[in-house]
C-alpha cells in the first residue's frame, strides 16, 4: 500500500522537483525573483553553481542565502511560498521584483518597499479570508529600507496592486481605478507572496524596481526598454539583496525581538 503524504512532505518533495535541490541544500533566507538574468547576476557576484530546472536556483553558503527563480504570475508564487513555509531552517524571504510604476512621483529605477497590496491576483484566496489584508513583516521590510538608504538611494513605500491580468494598461476603466485610489504600483506576484507568508508566518519583504511606467505616454515596457532596466540596474538591485541578507545574518537576534512583538 502507498504511503500517504502529509503536507510538509509533499511540499519539500516539491520544491526538490521544482529545483532540482535536495531540500536541505536551502538556506535560512530566500530571495526571490522572476528572472533568469538575476539568477545569472547572483551567480557571477557569489561564485556560486546555478541549478538549472523548473525553478532555476542558487544556494550560497557562505552568506546563508538562496536565490530561487520561480517564473511569472500569482500560481507560481503560491506554490513557490507554500513550499518554502516547510523548510526547517526558513528564517526570511525578500522578494526581488519588478513593477509598473502607477504615481507619477515614481521614475524607472526607482526603488519601492511595498507597505501593502490589493489582493486581486485570485491565488491568495486560498490561503486567506477576503478581508485580510496582504502585508508584508515590519521586521523584515525595516532591514531592506535600511539597505537602500544606505547605499545612498531614497526607497519609496506605498500601495501597491497585485494582478492576475495582463494587457490591463488598455482598459480605460481599469487605468481610471489605479489612478483614483492613490495606487503606487503594479505587479503579478507580491499580495500572494505576503498572504502566504502570513498564513504560514513566514517572516518576508520585498524590494521592488520601477520598470516602466504604464500610464505615462510611451510609458508601456519594450524589449528594448527592459534590456535597458537589466543593464543600468539589475546590479545594484543584486547588491541589495545580498547586503540585506547579510545585515539579517548579522542582527538576527534584532530581527527576531521585532517579530516576536509584530506577531
């Protein structure tokens, strides 16, 4: 007779297929993202091997990190984070990614600390009420607005909206929503990300780059004009991460006395 799986088996089962990995080949803070080209970054600035499968992934001892690219869109971000919940040794996960920029105080390049999103991707009613909000952990969005600050660069933090639909910027109606309720950005992924997180109290933050800005006049993404986004910031958005993860490694203890009053 066939054994029965329970949920946290099944999920390491599943990460280890998606990866490639052996789920002890994870370190205690993942960082994630949505492009090939960053796995690449990460690999060259660590010196780290790049495993190559659904999801490609990076592990670096050394700083206690894995990077993992899981692809586009809310389904994938809900299995992504539902399997990293059961790893034994989670600490945190900082999400790399890009956004449409909606304000107009914002400019490609920008950087963006999401103070919360607009649930309307689909995936993360499964893992919460309609009511609840997606947000991220205080603890951990704290150390990335530090970072960037640090390095000299002036993060922004606002609301941002999270969608399962593509070609939205042609819908007038829709475009006179996002401008109406004082929505900082756009993205797939980030209110599944948080809700999961929250559901399964994973400790997670993000840090998200302006890529274009949808609403402004030829403000739509191009090839050409992500190609550039890659080239002029895609280095300094790597950098970040890997400082951040260090500065978690060395004020853990910090960390986890704001988390024990945040939850």
């Amino acid at each position: 007779m066939k054994e029965v799986l329970r949920e946290h088996e099944y999920a390491r089962y599943t990460i280890e297929r998606y990866t490639g990995c052996e789920a002890q080949d994870f370190q205690s803070h993942i960082l994630l993202t949505n492009f090939n080209k960053y796995v690449e970054c990460f690999s060259n600035k660590t010196g780290a091997t790049i495993h190559d499968a659904n999801f490609h992934t990076v592990h670096v001892p050394e700083i206690n990190c894995t990077l993992i690219n899981f692809g586009i869109g809310s389904p994938q971000a809900a299995l992504v984070m539902h399997c990293i919940a059961f790893l034994d040794n989670i600490k945190s996960v900082v999400m790399l990614g890009m956004c449409g920029g909606i304000d107009d105080v914002l400019k490609i390049g920008d950087f963006v600390i999401p103070a919360a999103c607009i649930r309307a991707e689909g995936s993360s009613r499964h893992y919460l009420p309609p009511e609840f909000p997606a947000i991220p952990t205080f603890a951990i969005n704290k150390f990335c607005f530090k970072t960037v600050r640090d390095m000299g660069l002036s993060p922004r933090s606002g609301l941002f909206y999270t969608t399962d639909r593509r070609m939205w910027e042609f819908d007038d109606d829709f475009v006179d929503y996002l401008r109406n309720h004082r929505i900082m950005g756009i993205d797939m992924e980030l209110a599944t990300i948080y809700a999961i997180a929250y559901a399964y109290e994973v400790p997670t933050g993000s840090i998200m780059l302006v890529s274009d800005m949808p609403l402004q006049r030829r403000g739509i993404k191009s090839k050409d004009s992500q190609e550039d986004v890659f080239t002029r910031y895609m280095d300094l958005h790597i950098d970040m991460a890997i400082r951040t993860v260090e500065a978690f490694n060395r004020k853990w203890d910090e960390v986890e006395r704001t988390l024990n009053s945040e939850w």
